[in-house]
C-alpha cells in the first residue's frame, strides 16, 4: 500500500532545508537534484511546483557548479520534469517563469552534452518540444513570462552561432556554440541549426524592427543583444543595423504625459548604454562612424524633445508690487524659543516652545507604548521643512555651547577678536552671539599617547597579507600613462618616480626580491663591521620571511604574469632579473673560508627555483608562432642553466615546436658565447633521446658546431648493435668462455 502524501505545510520547510544547503555546499546538487525529480513530478501542490521550478532554476544558474557536473545532472526526468510544467494546462504563472528560465540555463548544457553523447535523443527531443512551446508563449504571455523567454531565444541564438575557439587540443575549455558540432552529427544537422538560428534571431529582433514603445520588452531585449553583439562576431552587423534602425523617440508626437517621458527617457537611455558599450569593446568596427553619428543625434533630438514639453508649461503670473526694490526689509520673525542662560541642560537644549505648562510636565510618567504610539504617529504627519528647521535650531545652539567651551580656539578663528575683552581677573566667561557663557578653567599639561600593544605572529601576518593585497590593487588599478617624463629602464632605476602600474609593479618586485634580505643596510654593516648591525638586519630579514611576505608577493606576480603572458612577458623577465640582481648582490663580499667567493660560487637560489617555475609553466603554451618570445625570454633572461634548457628540450616532443626549438638553440649558441657549450650539450641530449625527424633536424646543427659527434654517435650505435647479436644457448660473444667458444666452433 502507497504511503499517504504529505501536507504542504509539512513538505516546504523540509524542502527548504535542502535548498539552504546545496545553496551552502553546491556538491550537493549532485545528490538531490535526481533524487527530488520524482517527487516534484508527483506533486500537485502550487507551491511545491514552484518551489520546483525555482530550485531547478537555480541548479543550473549557479556558478560554483562546474560546467561538468551541471551536465552530469542533465538526465531525462529532469528534461521531462521542465516539459511538463510548461505543457500544463493553466500552469501557474510563476511556475512557468521558473521552468523557462531554468530552460534557458539548461540549454547550453544539453547542447554540449548531445555533441558528445549522440545517443541521447530522448533528452534532445525534450529540448526541441521546450524549444517550441517557448517560441509559441512568446507573443501570448505574460510580461514577466515574455521577458524569460527573451533570455531563452538569446541563449539559442548564442549556442547556435559559431564562437571563438580559444584551444582546439582542448575543447571542454572552449566556449559551447555549433563549432563544435561535428559534420556528420545524427541529432545536429548543421544546416537545420543555422536556419533555425536565423529565424530566432530575426524574431527576437522583431521588437526593435517595429518600433516597440513597450519598455519592459525593449529594454529586456536590448540588454541580451549586448551579450550577442560581444561574443557573437559574425552577427553583430545584423544586430547593429537593426538598431541604428530603431527610433527611440517614436512616441514623442504624443501628447506628453509624466508615464510618456518616463517612457521615452528609459528607451533612449538603453538604446545609447548599448551603442556606447559596442564602441567601447568594438572601437574599430566597420558600423563606429554611423553608431558615433546616430549618438549625436539621439541627443540632440532627445534634447529638442523635452526642452518642447518644458516650453509647454503655463508661465508663472505676474504679481503686482512684486518689485523688490520697493519691498521694505523686514526683521526675520523668531519661531522659536531663545534657550536660558548657562549652564544649561540637555532638556534646555532640546525645549523649542516657551510654553511654561508644556515645560514643567514630565513625560517620564507615559508609559513607554504610548510614547512610542504618539511618536509614529507624530511623525508620519509631521512637515519636513518645519522638522528641518528644528533641527538646524538646536544645532546652532549646541554650536554656541561649543564654541564656549573652546575659547582659544574660537579666538583665533574669530577676525574681530579683542584680546582687551578677556583681559582682567575674572576670564571665566565669554560672550558668543550676545549671550554670556561660562568658561571651564583649563589646566593643560603634558600628554602622551599609549603605546600600542606589541603584535602576535598570526596578527603581523595577517596585516601583512592585507598589505601586501592593498598594494598590489593599487599597482593594477593604476593607469599604463603618466605624466611624468619617460624614465631609463635598469636595474638602477628609480622605482616611485612616477605613479602608472609599471612603477608600483616594480615596488612589488623589489619589495619581494630586495627588502627581505635588507641588502644594502647587510653590505654597509659587513663593510664597517658592525656586527649588531648585521644581527639587526638577520632578524628582520627573518621576521619578515617567517611572515611568508616574500614568497606571498612572488606568487602574485607569478600568477599576474600567467594570466595574460605573451602581453606581460617583459614584465617576467623583470622581475626575474631582480631576483637574479638580489641574489648575486646577498653573495657579494662573502667568503667561502678564508678565500673569498668568485662569480663562480655565487648561487642564486631564488632566480633558479621561480626561473624554472617560470619557465615550466610558460613551455606548454607556445606553438609554433611563439618563436619570438621563446627566443626574447631566453635571450633577456640574466643567467641560463642546464634547468631552463631541459625545458626548452621538452619542445621536441610535440612535431609542430621542434622548429621552434632548433631557432632558439640557434640562437643562443650564436647570440650567448658563455652558454654555448651548455647549449651543445643539451643538443645532444636532444639529438640521443629524439626520434628520427629530430635527430635529422638537430644533427644538422650538430654536424657544423661539434663535428664528428654524429657520425661516432651512429658508429657507436652500429656496434652496440653487433655486439648484441646472440650466440647459441642466448650468450652474447663477449661473454663467452674461450674454451667453449672452440667446442662451439668445432
């Protein structure tokens, strides 16, 4: 037997519950969404089906579920569930909201997963029967319903139409659109998506081609043309011209009512947001000059439009014996009370009224929900302006009481003060606005401001960590121009001397490669032997490096650098330079025993571990056109070592960067005399470890700078070959024992 259904009133806090916490913890959408399809498909309730639809929604509209669990949830109750809530009779009007715009969420994700699973062709027709239940409610809907249904047509559209690919080696990080679509797909006709895309886009223009005057569609609609126009080149002619098309101002011959100008301002005020928007992401699009030109005369006409609505207006009458020169000057009439003499209190400060029977009762004696009663009430039929004036009065009274307290300070601010009017025995009264105040008697005396408590590790690190990410903020917020004049790039150079992005970058730099270790402070202690110095110096250095300050700024700058690296590549050479600069000038003057250290014993820890860090990052990333960074990094980098070559070895895996690889040995055996003989060596490597066609190309190179390699490489080759060969019973011939090698014979 069936077990009775639950309440409503029972069944939404529990559902609640478990919306509270996929919202805390996305992962968990994994386990409830197929769970909880079966029972919204059972459920008869209103709000269950709207709890529904909204829960639904927000699964695939979240953006801490990764791209490929949100596709992992794609299954065919949830297809079914969105179907039947929008093939419903009398759906609820919220429910239908819901379903179509977590509809339009879904759709990129299904999209993606039937290119790659063909078989699906249950979950594709479901979302070909959504399809067009949408594009039917479109026109006959409600306003809210029509505006999540503008958002569906703008995400077919979008999937539908070719995208960029960023990376064809790897497409789970490319953009879904029909570019992936094989030609040859079962349940993707490529021919059917292009013209189905085609109508789509003209119906969702349809509202800017006729001139629609309706605000809640035109606005809606302009706002998902401007994702269109971004990511969407080959449509953006289409788009632009339909909208230089549209005239905002159509309704302007109307008579103009508050709601017109309401109207027209909304529609002219998103028309322009989104033409400026396409000239600032697309400045030199084919459409700037007649979008720039549209602009100036939407303003103008704009402007000719509501200055005739103001023209419009009666004019004020004409008062007789208005003239102000005739008007005789009155004396401003007191409203208010004036305040007692001092010293007063603070029911003196704030009494505005002279009423003495008003003054004498005690509102302490009402009850504290009457006064709370009479005070709202008071208070919603209170006017403003009088309100105003009543709290200016008891400012400019508070401000007399003040300024009576701060005599000095109040004289010498004053222009007419009199140092005769305070002299005398009794200088414990001033007179401020006519009215004798009382002055405190001062008593100054030294003071001094607490020192403040000393800070523990975990408080120096994290305002460090806030230090150090207030800064680089600023250093990114920071404009590429300035107006100072063009400084000399070196390792001399001024860091601070002007205020764009480069000069902040290069105090990170230098606070992470030069601070730390407090060079130049060490050097002039080791060069006058002050041994506490020294010391001093060693424990700030420690400090600073316990506080992981250093390391935090180069792993910031490593990342700023990966994330736009063919732009910000001099930008790495920098600073990887300052790191091989402060290395090298640490070591300068110490000794090694009692012989003193040379260029040869000098390390340089740091440049090598974020040198090869670095660098290991950056080799997957070039192709075959990057030959020219490849080559300015290895020839700008300070020092090179058997680490960075190993990397550049690496490019010979892939056939396209072999090329690119042998350019850049070439170079640097050519270019960089004191690695040449690293580079020979890693050549050969190359040459040992490579397959056929990078043998033939390394040997080339081989054959000219280290002649006779090649040829006793293959001689040597040929004869471990020979001497593999086996003889009778599996023994090589120099293993064999010479007596049984002649019974062997015989």
């Amino acid at each position: 037997m069936a077990a009775p259904a639950q309440p409503v009133s029972d069944m939404l806090p529990k559902l609640e519950q478990v919306r509270q916490a996929c919202l805390a913890d996305s992962s968990q959408y994994i386990q409830v969404v197929p769970g909880i399809v079966p029972i919204l498909q059972s459920a008869q309730a209103v709000d269950v089906r709207r709890w529904g639809a909204d829960f639904i929604a927000e699964a695939f509209a979240t953006p801490a579920l990764p791209l490929q669990q949100k596709e992992l949830l794609i299954s065919d109750g949830v297809m079914a569930l969105l179907r039947g809530m929008l093939e419903t009779p009398n759906e609820d009007t919220a429910v239908v909201k819901s379903a179509v715009q977590a509809s339009a969420s879904i759709y990129p994700y299904v999209f993606r997963r039937v290119i790659s699973h063909p078989e699906l062709a249950l979950v594709w027709r479901d979302m070909t029967t959504i399809k067009i239940n949408i594009l039917q409610r479109i026109d006959a809907a409600p306003v809210a319903v029509r505006v999540c249904c503008i958002k569906f047509l703008q995400k077919v559209v979008q999937v539908q139409t070719p995208g960029l690919i960023t990376d064809p080696r790897r497409p789970e990080h490319n953009e879904t659109s029909i570019a992936l679509v094989p030609r040859n797909h079962p349940l993707l006709p490529l021919a059917n998506l292009e013209a189905e895309t085609s109508g789509i886009l003209d119906r969702l223009l349809s509202v800017i081609q006729e001139n629609s005057t309706d605000p809640l569609l035109v606005d809606p609609t302009m706002n998902c043309l401007a994702v269109l126009i971004k990511s969407r080149p080959p449509i953006q002619a289409k788009i632009l011209q339909t909208i230089l098309n549209y005239n905002p101002l159509r309704a302007a011959g109307a008579p103009m009512t508050t709601r017109l100008i309401v109207i027209i301002k909304s529609l002219q005020r998103t028309t322009r947001a989104l033409l400026r928007y396409t000239l600032r992401i697309i400045p030199q699009h084919p459409l700037a000059e007649k979008i720039d030109t549209y602009l100036r005369r939407l303003q103008s006409s704009t402007t000719a439009v509501f200055t005739q609505a103001q023209s419009l207006k009666r004019p004020a009458e004409s008062v007789e014996g208005s003239d102000d020169a005739k008007r005789q000057k009155l004396e401003p009439v007191r409203r208010y009370a004036p305040m007692p003499a001092p010293p007063n209190t603070y029911a003196q400060l704030f009494t505005l009224i002279d009423n003495p029977e008003f003054q004498q009762f005690d509102v302490k004696i009402l009850p504290e929900e009457v006064v709370c009663l009479i005070s709202s009430a008071l208070m919603q039929h209170i006017d403003s302006k009088s309100l105003d004036e009543a709290i200016e009065e008891v400012q400019q009274r508070f401000q007399k009481i003040q300024d009576a307290a701060r005599p000095t300070a109040a004289a010498e601010e004053d222009d007419d003060y009199d140092p005769e009017a305070l002299s005398g025995d009794d200088n414990t009264a001033a007179q401020v606005g006519g009215e004798v105040l009382p002055q405190p008697a001062l008593e100054l005396g030294p003071f001094e401001l607490p020192k403040p408590p000393p800070l523990s590790d975990g408080e120096l690190a994290m305002l460090s960590e806030q230090t150090i990410a207030h800064v680089f903020e600023t250093a990114l917020s920071s404009g590429g121009n300035s107006n100072f004049p063009k400084q000399k790039i070196g390792i001399n150079r001024l860091a601070g001397s002007t205020n764009d992005r480069d000069s902040w970058l290069t105090v990170m730099i230098r606070l992470a490669t030069r601070a730390p270790a407090a060079l130049d402070s060490v050097v002039d202690a080791q060069i006058n032997g002050d041994a506490a110095a020294i010391t001093a110096q060693t424990n700030l250095s420690t400090t600073m490096q316990g506080a992981h300050v250093p390391n935090r700024i180069r792993r910031l700058l490593f990342d700023y650098v990966l994330d736009d690296w063919k732009h910000r590549l001099p930008l790495g050479i920098t600073w990887l330079t300052e790191e091989w600069y402060a290395d090298k000038i640490q070591t300068v003057g110490t000794t090694n025993g009692d012989a003193p250290t040379t260029r040869a014993d000098m390390k340089t820890p740091n440049y090598d571990y974020w040198s090869a860090q670095l660098f290991e990052t950056l080799v997957p990333r070039f192709d075959k056109d990057d030959f020219r960074l490849l080559i300015r990094f290895l020839a700008e980098l300070p020092s090179l070592n058997h680490s960075i070559l190993s990397q550049v070895k690496t490019l010979t895996r892939d056939p396209a960067t072999v090329d690119i690889c042998k350019k850049a040995m070439q170079y640097l055996y050519l270019m960089r005399p004191p690695v040449r003989e690293l580079v020979i060596d890693t050549m050969e490597e190359i040459w040992q470890e490579g397959d056929s066609e990078v043998k033939s190309t390394m040997g080339q190179l081989l054959t000219k700078w280290r002649p006779g390699f090649v040829e006793g490489a293959a001689e040597q080759t040929k004869q471990e070959m020979e001497d593999t060969r086996t003889f009778p019973n599996g023994v090589r011939g120099e293993e064999m024992d010479p007596a049984l090698s002649v019974e062997v014979a015989v």
